[in-house]
C-alpha cells in the first residue's frame, strides 16, 4: 500500500490511542480520530470525528474516504455481557459493513490475548492456535477475529488480527512481564500493515520481545515485523513480589486474573 491520505483511529481517546496518536501523523497524510470520550483538540493533520460506535447510521459517515481502520474503540474488559454484547459484537459487525459499503479495504481488529486465555502459560501459541477465551469479553474478541475472517473471504477486505498483550506505557505486575507491548513496537506493526503489498487476514500477537514470551509469530514473519523493545528494563518493580504460585488459576492460565474471575454478574 502506498502511503495512505487518510486513516481512521477508533478509541482515540483510550489508553492505546493516546500512546500511538502522535505516531500516527507519520504513517498517513491525514488521521481521524474517533471516540465516545474527548480525545483532545486535534493537532496538524489531524480530525476528531465524535462517534458511538453503537450509533449505526452514524458508522457509513465515519469511515467514508479512509484508506484503512485502526480499530481500537470499545469496551476494553470484562463488563456485562449486554453491553459487550452492544459495543464489541453488533459496533464490530456495523464498523466492518460501513466499511465494506464505503469501500474500505484494510482494516487492523484490537483483538486481545483473552481471546486465547484458557491456554496454560506453558503451551507455546501460534497464529493457528484456536482461540480459548476467558471472560465475555474474550468472546467478543474471538467474534470479531472470525467477523475478520469472513470479510476477508468474502469481500476481499483485509485485516491484521493483533491479541493484543498488555500495551501500557509499563508493565503493571509480573504477568505483564510477559504480555507487555510498548506502543513504539505497536507503531512498527501498524507500518508493517499499512506498508504491505498482500495483508490477507494474519493473526499476530502485540507483544514486544520480552524475555519471557508464551507466543510465536514466526507464521506471519512474511509482514517483517520485528519489535525492539522489551519489558526486561521493568524487572525491578517487580523483583521484592512473592513468589507466583503455580496453583493460582490466574498463574497457569495465559489470560490471568480474567480466567480466574467468576461470572461478572454474579
Ligand atoms: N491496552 C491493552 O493492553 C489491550 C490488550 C488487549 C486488547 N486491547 C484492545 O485494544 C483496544 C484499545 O485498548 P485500550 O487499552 O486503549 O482501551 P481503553 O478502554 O483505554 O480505550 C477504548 C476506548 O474505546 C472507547 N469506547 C468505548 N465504548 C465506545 C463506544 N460505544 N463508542 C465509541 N467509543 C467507545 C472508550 O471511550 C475508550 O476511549 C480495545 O479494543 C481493547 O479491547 C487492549
């Protein structure tokens, strides 16, 4: 793809959004940034659209004249089952329409490591891995990576799938360790996709090059991404904690603290 004139960036006012804004203006001309919340007034090249993912009529106007979708909005963790429901899978399906009614054809779908999060930290997870969730909102996401899937087959629009780790500006606690992504190696990604002459529909997992990693992205070497940073620089926040223990149910699962939760409404 040659360099794009506009991209749009859903949940712009969300935790990844604000990380990769500025980075943004060097991968196309112009950048739409979209939200429910404010994400602050726009800066050179770029253009705050407002927007409710769940406003379906709305959708066809938010993505009109855009290269490609980063799409990040929606609700980040586990909440009832209605409003996951509301957002992540009809707002998912009503986006990945409007795009394919607007003629949208690339498309990047945050899809999260809860996706695969009843696999135990010790089994090594590829891009064919099947997804295994651990909360309704790892359902949601494994909607959305098979609505991916479908479009790409059917409708010829291309998406990058990323199980997005944990993209913070640092890891909270040890697990994180592992799942940690800086937003500079979620920038590289999303030139990689933006760069490529043949997307397809990849799965890859948004994970920097820590020590300690449960995934391998060797399938989708073909996209030349290559993250440079590493959660190693952190080890000492981390260094005075107990000892894991190897029963914890949030210890053996990929997906922590979300595969041990009970019902969220109970
Ligand atoms: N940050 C991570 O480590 C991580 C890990 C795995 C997956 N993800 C996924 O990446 C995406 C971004 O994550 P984040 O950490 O920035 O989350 P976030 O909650 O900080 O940001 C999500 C944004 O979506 C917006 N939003 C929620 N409901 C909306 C609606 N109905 N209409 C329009 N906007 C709405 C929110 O206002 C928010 O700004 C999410 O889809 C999340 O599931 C993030």
């Amino acid at each position: 793809m040659t360099k794009p004139n506009r991209i749009l960036m859903t949940g712009a006012a969300g935790i990844i959004g604000q990380q990769i804004r500025d980075g943004l203006r060097e991968l196309a001309t112009h950048v739409r940034l979209s939200d429910l919340a404010d994400p602050g007034p726009a800066g050179p090249g770029e253009e705050i659209v407002p927007c409710d993912l769940t406003d379906t009529p709305a959708l066809p106007g938010l993505v009109r004249d855009c290269d490609a979708i980063l799409h990040f909005g929606g609700v980040s963790t586990e909440n009832t089952a209605e409003l996951i429901h509301r957002v992540n899978i009809d707002g998912v399906y009503h986006l990945y329409e409007a795009a394919r009614k607007e003629g949208v054809k690339r498309i990047l779908f945050a899809s999260s490591n809860h996706a695969i999060g009843f696999h135990t930290r010790e089994t090594r997870l590829t891009a064919s891995t099947p997804v295994r969730p651990d909360s309704n909102y790892g359902v949601s996401k494994a909607y959305g990576e098979a609505l991916a899937s479908l479009y790409w087959d059917k409708y010829g629009i291309e998406t990058l799938i990323v199980r997005i780790g944990s993209c913070f500006p640092e890891p909270k606690d040890r697990r994180m360790m592992a799942t940690w992504m800086s937003a500079g190696d979620m920038l590289r990604l999303i030139g990689c996709m933006l760069d490529a002459p043949r997307l397809g529909c990849p799965i890859v997992y948004g994970v920097s090059n820590n020590d300690e990693c449960w995934w391998d992205n060797s399938e989708t070497a073909y996209l030349g991404w290559k993250p440079q940073d590493s959660s190693a620089r952190f080890a000492h926040l981390f260094e005075n904690d107990p000892p894991e223990d190897p029963k914890d149910p949030a210890v053996i699962y990929q997906g922590g603290g979300f595969a041990k939760a009970g019902h969220f409404e109970d």
